[in-house]
C-alpha cells in the first residue's frame, strides 16, 4: 500500500505541474496545427488509447513475477475497424472522432521452473466490440469514452497439475458477459478516468462475485532525459460479502517509440483479488519486471 501511496502521489504532482504549464501555453499553442503540436512519446492508432495500468487492455507483453516466481504472458489486440477519421494519419489530431472496434485477448499465468521451462498454469480468453468516442476541448485538453461488450472465459492448464495428470485444484466453468465503460480526461500529458464494469450474466461460480465494478485511474507520461510513462489503477471487488479494492501500478520507459506502437520496458506493482477467473477469489500482491508492446 506504501508504494501505491508513493506512486499515487508522484503522479499527481506531476500532473498538478503539468496543467499549470498547459494552461499557461494553452493560448500560445491553440493557434498550432497538429502537426505543430509536441510530440508525445507514444500516439495510439486507436481512438481511445488504451489504459496503462488496467488489467483487461490490449497489451502483447510479458511480466516475471519476483515474488510468487510466475511469469505473466498476455497477447491481445484490438482494432477501430471503422472511424470517422482515418487513424494512422490523424492519430495526434484533436479533431473530434467516433469508431466501432473489435477485442481479442488472452491472458496466461506460468509457472517458472528450472532450465527456462515455464508450463502454462491457466489461460483466460477475452474477445468482444467496442465503440468509442473522442471530443477535443482545446488544444491541450480531451475527453474520450470507450464502452466494451465482452466475452471472457478462464481454464486450467495442464502445466497445473501434479505428476499423475490431476490438477491442484477443481476446474470449475468460468465464464462471463460484462458491459465496461470509461470516461477519461486527457490535459496535457496527464489522463485521469473513470468507470465500471457491470457483469451481465455469470456462470455460476463455488463463491459468488459483485455484478458492479468500479473503476478510477490517473496516468502521465514525459521526459527525463528519456521518455517514460506510469499509471495507477484501482476496481473494487466483491467476493461473496467481502469487497476489497484491487491495486494495479505501472510504470515504464520506452526503448522504441513508433507513431502507431512502441516497445516499453516496464515495473509492475499488483495487489488484490487475481485477474485469472481460475483463481478469481484468490489474492495476489507481487512485483515484476517485464517487456510490453504499446498501441
């Protein structure tokens, strides 16, 4: 919790700093085009860039976990298939912008063992659409809304179970269909969001889960001689009657900076009820380590 505290702090003294400055130049630069803005670090190509410290984001990365000696491997994309504006070339442009896209993720637990073996311990699949919306306030200010109906389903792996082929624990059907939405406030080079998760139909579960998650987030990104970035991320979990909030800190350095993705290295902190429906009800705290691909 100390090192949330400290992160948290961090991030919005930097970002306190950081509005001063955009209001300060905010007359100076609404004359600019886009292409005469500053650059950031990173652009996304889709319309709503895709929060940093979130659990469920289209990421293609990997975390080695230091404590509990797991390795965390997630692979997902997601796509604006139509827009109001073609992306890639505008993905800077504060113009307004609308856009339907399509989820597709997994997200695997391992386990690290000797000889660089890691078996796959469990593997949680997620796939859906989403709409999103961008509107520009002024040159240094946006408001943007995604809203995501999604799929997701969690299974045991073999890499999971002892030497006569049983698993260490009793499979159970995870499976749910969720309705998420996010407003975020981008000011500068500072986005705070909020939001929710409501779960609309859960298979039924050995512990029973709240329908409502809320969901608060504040992220910056800069310089310090090189480009870096961090966010913090806090849902609320209900298991049975117990409600606990679910930590999610991150914060990298990029090492390839492209228009469209980048290469990050990055620090991980996570503490609270586990991401993988296997091991839903469970409680996770560890840091890591790891290498992550932006979009």
């Amino acid at each position: 919790m100390r090192a949330v505290g400290v992160v948290l702090t961090f991030l919005v003294a930097v970002g306190t700093s950081a509005a001063q400055d955009a209001s300060s130049a905010g007359d100076a630069s609404s004359d600019l085009s886009p292409q005469d803005q500053p650059a950031i670090p990173h652009s996304s190509s889709l319309i709503f860039r895709p929060l940093v410290a979130a659990a469920l984001e289209p990421r293609v990365g990997f975390q080695y976990q230091l404590g509990p000696r797991k390795l965390r491997l997630d692979i997902g994309y997601s796509a604006d298939i139509w827009s109001t504006r073609r992306a890639v070339e505008n993905a800077s442009s504060p113009a307004n912008a609308l856009a339907f896209g399509v989820d597709a993720f997994t997200y695997t637990r391992l386990r690290s063992e000797a000889n660089l073996k890691f078996p796959v311990e469990t593997v949680d699949y997620m796939f859906g659409i989403n709409g999103t919306y961008a509107l520009a306030i002024s040159a240094t200010r946006s408001l943007a809304l995604r809203v995501r109906l999604s799929h997701i389903s969690a299974h045991l792996a073999d890499g999971y179970a002892d030497s006569s082929g049983r698993f260490l624990q009793r499979p159970f059907v995870y499976s749910r269909e969720f309705l998420d939405a996010i407003v975020a406030h981008t000011w500068a080079n500072v986005r705070i969001y909020g939001g929710g998760t409501v779960l609309l139909q859960v298979k039924e579960l050995p512990r029973s889960v709240g329908r409502i998650i809320p969901q608060l987030g504040v992220e910056w990104c800069g310089s310090i001689g090189f480009p870096v970035f961090a966010g913090y991320d806090v849902r609320v979990v209900q298991i049975d009657r117990v409600v606990q909030p679910v930590h999610s800190v991150q914060a990298g350095v990029y090492l390839l900076a492209q228009r469209t993705a980048s290469v990050a290295l990055c620090g991980y902190y996570y503490a609270g009820y586990s991401i993988h429906g296997m091991f839903y009800d469970q409680r996770d705290e560890y840091l890591a380590l790891g290498m992550q691909v932006l979009f």
